[in-house]
C-alpha cells in the first residue's frame, strides 16, 4: 500500500549509498536519483546529505523515515491480520540472527516450519545483536532468535534453551599439562558432563597469561567475556578480534589463541577436531537463548506458529 518511493527511501537509508541500493532494488541509479529528487521537490526539503561519505540523513529525511517506517509497521500489521484469516496457507514471517542461529539452529527449525507450512513466505536477517535490535524496534523483522539480553520494557522474551559459556583452549598449548584433571573433551559436552554438579572448575584467572580471540562490540559474548575477565581480576591479553562466534570457535581449533563458547555451539558445529574445554568457576557462564519480539505489536499466526515449533523442537532444553 505505502508508495515505491518511501521504499526508495527506506533502502537508501539502510544501504547509506544511491548504487547499493539502486542494485538492491534492481533498478538503475539515475532512475533512483530523479525519484528521490522529485520526492525532496515536493516536500520541499533535502532528505540526504550528499556531501558525506558515506551518505547521510538530513533532518528531514529522518523525520520522514520515522513516519516511512511507521507506515510500514502498520501495513505488515494489517496485512498479517488479513493473511490469519486465511488461515496460514498464505503469509510472510521475517526471523532475525546472529551467524550461529542463522547457520546452525535455525536450519531444522526452518525445515520443520515449511514443510508444515508451505505456503508461508520466509525472510531472514542475518546481523549482530545491536543490527537486529534495531530492526525489531523498526517493525522491519518479527522475531528475533539471539541470546542477548535485550530490553524487557521493549521487548518480549520467550525462553527456548540454556547454554553453558565454557572456556575452550588449543590442544597444543603448554597451560593444558598443568590442568588435565579440570579438562573436558568433545565427548564430554557431547554427553553433557559439563552439567554434573560434580565436574571440576576452574577460575579464568588461570588464563591469564594466554592470548584470548574475542568477538567485536556488539555481540552479547564480548560484553559476556568482558565481565568473566573483570570477575576474575584480570585484563585479557586479545590477540585476534572476529564478527562472529563461531569464526572464534574455529580459530582455537587451529591453536591460535582461548575463546570463549557455548555448549550449543560445540554440539552443532560439526568441525572435525575440537580444542580441549574447561567448565568456568563463575554463575554468569550461563545465559538463555530466546525468541524476541516487540511489545505492543500484532504478533501474526505465522509468527505464533514459528515459536511453537522452536519450543517443541528444543525440548527438553540442554539444562533445565
């Protein structure tokens, strides 16, 4: 219903470059340039700032994506409401994840989802937690699938499963000699001894001296290993820093520095050769992961149905 130009605006905005999205929107670039002139002529105002490189809003391009944005909240509402009606036979559902999610979890969960609805159209986001964050907030995604602690005054949480955060270390690296009765092994977490109230801890303070691969800001496991670091009085020496988790996950396996993983991770990697782990001497090594979406806005049959399956397919969770 909302006119191509605000969607012109809207995929400028995100992509921040005429090109990018005159590629995305598969049209050419003097052709987005004159609608976005013509759009700025009748409103009599710029709503970019062609000087700056990247582009950026000006301050009435923001005032117009703010209302744009609401605009489209409202119409995927009503269209999503109208496609209930139909009785999930036809529909649309935009789920949103970090790396691991996307390419680990979310696989079976989709083929389970689509072979029961078939006729449900699926859109994913694949981003960092403050990316998808935002999208939920701007209505451009229903779900998000993530374990970052997001907002609860903004948000709606339903827990799915628990992780164990456990500290993996190269095979190779000298540190291990001294700990081999505190060593947890592939098998281990297979077999979900790192959840035994009798499995041996360690304080992360023992690898203090040891090069640590961390995530980017952004992630929940940066901000998640900052403080297991702080708790245990130290200041990790990082070595390497990687977008995405299990990207760090696999560079301990090649021995090049500790990281930080889950339990989750180490079960549905499906990598050849592991690290050795060790079980953390610490209650916040524990987190949730969850589906999010936004307070106070329709939640479709389509998007109902997807948490039901995640729920069903996840129990009994890995921890209770």
């Amino acid at each position: 219903m909302y006119s191509q130009n605000v969607n012109y605006v809207l995929t400028i905005a995100e992509e921040r470059s005429f090109s990018k999205a005159a590629k995305k929107l598969y049209i050419s670039q003097p052709a987005l340039s004159t609608a976005i002139l013509k759009i700025e002529k009748e409103i009599g105002s710029k709503l970019f700032d062609r000087s700056t490189s990247p582009i950026q809003l000006s301050e009435a391009g923001k005032a117009y994506i703010n209302t744009a944005r609401k605009m489209v909240t409202l119409e995927k509402d009503l269209n999503n409401y109208l496609m209930d009606l139909a009785e999930l036979k036809t529909g649309k559902l935009s789920v949103g994840g970090t790396h691991f999610f996307v390419s680990c979890f979310l696989p079976s969960i989709l083929s389970i989802y689509s072979e029961k609805h078939p006729g449900i159209e699926i859109e994913i986001f694949e981003r960092n937690s403050l990316e998808l964050e935002q999208l939920l907030l701007d209505g451009t995604m229903d779900l998000i699938v993530d374990c970052y602690p997001f907002n609860m005054d903004l948000f709606s949480i339903v827990n799915i499963f628990h992780e164990t955060v456990l500290l993996a270390v190269p095979k190779n690296f000298s540190i291990n000699n001294q700990l081999r009765d505190f060593q947890l092994s592939y098998d281990d977490i297979e077999n979900n001894r790192h959840l035994s109230k009798d499995c041996p801890v360690l304080d992360l303070n023992v690898f203090k001296d040891e090069p640590f691969l961390f995530l980017k800001q952004g992630n929940h496991m940066h901000d998640l290993a900052v403080k297991l670091c702080k708790n245990s009085d130290f200041e990790p020496k990082i070595k390497m820093i990687f977008d995405q988790l299990m990207t760090t996950y696999s560079m301990t396996v090649a021995n090049l520095g500790v990281s930080f993983t889950t339990d989750i991770i180490v079960k549905y990697c499906n990598l050849a050769s592991h690290p050795v782990f060790y079980k953390l001497d610490t209650p916040m090594a524990y987190r949730k992961s969850s589906i999010t979406y936004k307070k106070n806005k329709y939640l479709s049959k389509a998007a109902q149905e997807f948490i039901k399956v995640c729920l069903l397919y996840t129990s009994p969770s890995p921890r209770d």
